[in-house]
C-alpha cells in the first residue's frame, strides 16, 4: 500500500510539473503571437499615416525650388496664386498654405475652400522665427479644437538650386488637418481604436 501511495505521489508531481511546464509554454505562445500582432498593427498604422502625410510633404517641397515661386513672394500675384496654388491644393490632399516673405510678413494663404487660412491656427512670428533659424525643412505636429494639424515647411529658393542650399527667398508652409473622422477612417482600415492625446496626457 505503502508503494502505492508513493507511486500516485510521484505521478501526481510529474503531472503537476507537466501541466506548470505546458501552461508556460501555452502563456508563452500567446504572448508572442500578441506581441506580433501588436508590432504588425503598429507598421501599417505607421504606413497609413506616412502615406497620408505624403503628398503634403511633397507639395511642400516640390513646389519651393522655383523661380516663379521667389517672385511671387515679392509681387504676391493673387492670380498666379489662384492658378497655381489654390487648385492643386485637394491634389495633394493639404487643407492650408501659408506663403512668408523672408522677413516672415504673410504674403499669401489660403485654404482648400478658397478662403484666407486664418492665422490663429498656426504659429506666431516670434516662433517661426526660431523654428526656420533651427531647421529649414520642418515636419510637426499641432493639436488644435477640432483634430491635429499636419504641417510641412520648406524654404523658397531658386529653380536651379536642387542642392536647397542657397539663402531662403522666403518660407511655404503646408498644413493638413487631421480630423476625428480622418483618424475613424483609419481605425476602420486597421481595426485599431486610435485616439488624440496632447503629450501632457
């Protein structure tokens, strides 16, 4: 009786052991298949933005490296403008432009409707002051009441400088707004809940 009961003892502790050493490995296996769903989720979430942001980017400086452009900084044209700017805006899927002298005065902005941009939405002189003597090219964003802004800028400069290395002639700025049902749309193609938080959250 005595082996017997040894027996079942051994038994039940190989039993025990097997069961421990399984659930590790079946706790293991999930996590690893949730970490991997996590990171591939995170990839086409990044690639979504990145291509939604892309035509912004483009535009930004696609359109500065030309010499019609410098001299409409100075002249400010609104009908150069209109058939140059304002009809390719929703091409490049921006809602804003900006157009600064180098003295950062306004020379031109607009919106996707055909309106002025209103100012209040962007920064003030002082801080693009700063952010052009840091970085020419800049690439951010801003939370705003009714989503994020999206903006690119991008130095005005002459047609033949493909180098962007010669004196800015003036400053382009292209913002996009990132609406709630720009960002469902997004959750809805990736099957993620996606949210805006300022960094402070």
């Amino acid at each position: 009786l005595l082996k017997i009961t040894l027996l079942f003892c051994v038994l039940f502790v190989f039993l025990f052991i097997g069961i421990f050493i399984y659930s590790r490995y079946e706790y293991k296996t999930i996590d690893f298949l949730l970490n991997a769903k996590l990171k591939e989720k995170k990839v086409l979430v990044d690639r979504i933005i990145d291509l939604e942001g892309r035509p912004s980017d483009t535009f930004a400086f696609d359109y500065t490296y030309w010499d019609e452009m410098v001299n409409f900084v100075v002249t400010g044209d609104k009908q150069w403008a209109n058939d140059n700017i304002d009809v390719v805006l929703k091409t490049f899927n921006v809602n804003y432009v900006w157009v600064y002298n180098t003295n950062l005065k306004l020379t031109y902005s607009v919106d996707d409707k055909g309106n002025k941009a209103p100012v209040e939405l962007f920064l003030s002189k002082s801080e693009l002051n700063e952010l052009f003597n840091k970085k020419r090219f800049n690439h951010f964003f801003i939370a705003i009441k009714d989503g994020i802004f999206e903006i690119n800028t991008a130095p005005i400069q002459i047609t033949k400088d493909i180098k962007r290395t010669s004196v800015p002639k003036g400053y382009f700025i292209a913002g996009k707004l990132w609406t709630k049902d720009v960002l469902a749309e997004i959750s809805e193609l990736t099957e993620c809940d996606i949210t805006m938080q300022t960094a402070e959250s």
